[in-house]
C-alpha cells in the first residue's frame, strides 16, 4: 500500500512539472511571437499605424503639411521651435519624402512626423503629448565594386551602360581633371575602375563612396590612379609611379561644351577679319556657367579690357605663370584686385562682353611673360611619394595594381 501512494505520489508531480514546462515554454513562445510581429521603421513599430507617404511641395511649409492630417498650429509651432541641433523644421527642401503615421482608430489620429533627411537619415518627430525630436540612420555597409567598358558616346553613357551611378563618372572627372581632358575622350577609349558603393542590405546602393583604383586609357596611354592615404592622414590619387594625379593647374578652368577657337599665331578674327595671334583657347560655354581657377594665387587685375577682352581677370600664380580670363558676364562675390585664390576656386561667369560673337571663356597662359598654348602644358605633379616612401606605397596598392593590369611585381619596380 505504501508503495502505489509512492507511485501515485510521483505521478502526479511528473504532471504538474509538464504542465509548468508547457506553460513555461507557451509564455516564452507567445513573447517571441509578439516580438517578431514588430514592424519597427524609425524606431516605431509601424504595424500599430496606417502610414501615409507623401513629398514636400515647392513652398510648403510644416504647419501647412500638418494641418491636412488634423494637427493643430500649437503641435506644430512646438515643432517649429525645436532644437535646430537635431534637424531645422523651417528648412524642409522640395522634393524631400516625409511619413506621417497615424492611429488605425475610427477618427485616426497623426502620432508621428518623419522627414527624409537623406537616403540614411530622417528626422523623427513625436506630435503626443510629449513632443519630441531625434535623428533615425539606417545601417549601411561598403562594398566594393568594379566596372570595365569602352567608350561609345560618353563617359556617363559607358558608366550608366555598365550599372554604376551617374556620380561614379563624376569622380571619374574630378580625379582625373588635371591629367585628363575628358572633352577630348575618343571612341575606343576604355577604362577599369574599382571603387566603392555605401549600400542598405547589400542591395540598394545609397551613394557611391569613392574610387580605389582606376585605369583609363586613352589615345592609348594608361592613366592609372590609387587612393592613398599619405603624410597627415590625407587620402589622395597617385600613379603606379608614385606621382600625385593633382597638378599646379587644372587641365581647364570651366565645364564646357566645345573648344571653339584654338592657340594660334594667326587667326581671322571673326568680327574684325584682321589676321593676328590669338593666344589662348577659346572654350564655348551657355552664358553664365562658372569659371574657375586653374591654381592658387593671387588676382592682379580685375577690370575691362578695351581691345575686346570685356570683362577680364589676371592671376599671378608663381613667380613664372600667370593666367588671364576674358569676355566674363561677370566676378565672383569677393573677387578683385588682390585677393588670394585657390585652385578651383569661383572666379566669375562665362559671357559675351567685349569684342566677341557669342559667350565663351577666352583663356590664356603666360610663362615668364610668354604667351603659351594651355592645351600643351606639361606641368610637373604636385607632392609626389617621397623615395623612402615608395616601398610602402607599393606594398599597399599592389593588390590593386595586378586587378587593373600592372603586371610587374612591386619588388621589382624600379622608384
């Protein structure tokens, strides 16, 4: 008899030890499920809310926005006068994506506000009781990815054509604007380039990043360029000879459309039909399009030149070059006698002014005083790898230089 007590003893705490794993185990299974219902976006669980997307008109306003979801001008002044450290509400650009995510209740209520700051961050702003601001960012990662192709039309066509974003060609141009006149690009021309896209989920490409390296050839001459990240932390393009791809001038001082007149010695002028020199290059241009200078230095002339240059500025930038541009609509805010410029720097706007059929840059170079032609300048590169730096250099963009077609070993290069 003791026995079968003992047997039913721990038979019953056996079901009252699964009942309680069952129960255990069903409460832990309901919480998970409840987490993974959660739909967060922002921060918010976005499961809870109808949301409504819309893009901010030309002119509109954030009480203007609001007031079409019911959110009266006391929320939306709160809004207003929000710390402009996290984002400035009086500044929302045309264009830009907000979110407005209301209560599924019968009257629904807008609860939060978001604007798309950029494709990584959006402002988030509370509209309860307690409103409130922060600054939501997606997580993003860097890949690296390479393209290859042949001129057809264009750089930006053959960029497009392969898959990359229209601002890969962009870079493409800055990097190589001292060393490369891409107005001058032929068909045939081909390039390889690795460079690296900032991605959300490894699948929608956010920007592109910058250029690792780069191989474009044209008229057949390799143009190669490494990012590196020399003295002082400062990343830069240098070639497979350690050379910096900056030089003291840029190869032109404006985006143009065509060359319309060239260096000569003798040219008709179109107005006058009088045969003289004509030294400089003539860059045909929409009126207005800025001009920018070719390097650092300093304006010594600002002014009108009466025998038909119009409105023109000179740069002395060393002790041999000077640079003149002619027939401007106009200078730059800041520019006149005496300031110090820097390469790239605004400097004024292409225009018709003076003795000239149409608006165009006429652009000149003088070397000791000496007219030369800018399309010939051979100019030396601008802080190139120091010797005992070299071995380092091409340790470290040796990886590079077999992906791009330099085959030789970086043992072996000679420096």
């Amino acid at each position: 008899m003791h026995r079968i007590y003992l047997l039913l003893l721990s038979f019953a705490v056996c079901v009252v030890y699964g009942c309680g794993n069952r129960t255990t185990q069903q409460t832990v299974d309901e919480e998970t499920a409840e987490e993974d219902s959660v739909n967060l976006r922002w921060g918010i669980d976005v499961g809870k809310y109808d949301v409504i997307d819309g893009t901010i008109k030309n002119g509109q306003i954030l009480s203007k926005l609001l007031e079409e979801y019911g959110v009266g001008a006391k929320v939306a002044g709160e809004l207003e006068k929000a710390p402009s450290e996290v984002f400035n509400v009086r500044k929302l650009r045309y264009g830009k994506n907000y979110h407005i995510l209301c209560t599924k209740d019968s009257i629904a209520q807008a609860e939060w506000f978001v604007y798309d700051i950029n494709p990584i961050s959006s402002a988030v702003y509370s509209l309860c009781d307690s409103i409130y601001c922060y600054i939501d960012t997606v997580a993003t990662d860097t890949v690296q990815r390479h393209i290859s192709g042949k001129i057809t039309s264009s750089l930006w066509n053959a960029m497009i054509d392969g898959g990359a974003s229209y601002e890969l060609s962009g870079l493409i141009a800055d990097m190589y604007s001292w060393t490369i006149d891409f107005f001058g690009v032929q068909q045939g021309d081909s390039f390889s380039v690795y460079y690296q896209d900032i991605v959300i989920g490894d699948t929608v490409r956010v920007a592109t990043d910058r250029i690792l390296a780069s191989n474009f050839i044209t008229a057949g001459a390799d143009h190669y360029a490494f990012y590196y990240v020399y003295r002082e932390g400062r990343g830069e393009y240098f070639d497979d000879k350690g050379n910096s791809l900056r030089r003291a001038f840029l190869k032109a001082p404006l985006s143009y459309t065509r060359i319309s007149s060239t260096f000569s010695n003798a040219r008709k002028h179109p107005i006058t039909k009088v045969v003289r020199p004509h030294h400089g290059v003539d860059y045909a241009a929409p009126s207005g399009t800025p001009v920018y200078s070719v390097g650092d230095g300093v304006v010594t002339v600002k002014g009108w030149d009466s025998k038909g240059g119009g409105n023109y500025l000179k740069i002395k930038h060393n002790a041999t070059y000077t640079t003149e541009y002619m027939h401007l609509k106009g200078f730059a805010s800041g520019i006149s006698q005496g300031s110090h410029v820097k390469q790239g720097q605004l400097i004024g706007y292409v225009g018709a002014t003076g003795m000239a059929t149409g608006p165009h840059l006429d652009y000149r170079v003088f070397k000791d005083g000496t007219p030369i032609n800018p399309l010939r300048m051979d100019l030396p590169a601008v802080d190139p790898i120091a010797k005992e730096d070299m071995p380092e250099y091409l340790r470290t963009v040796a990886p590079y230089m077999s992906l791009i077609g330099i085959d030789i070993a970086p043992s072996t290069y000679q420096y």
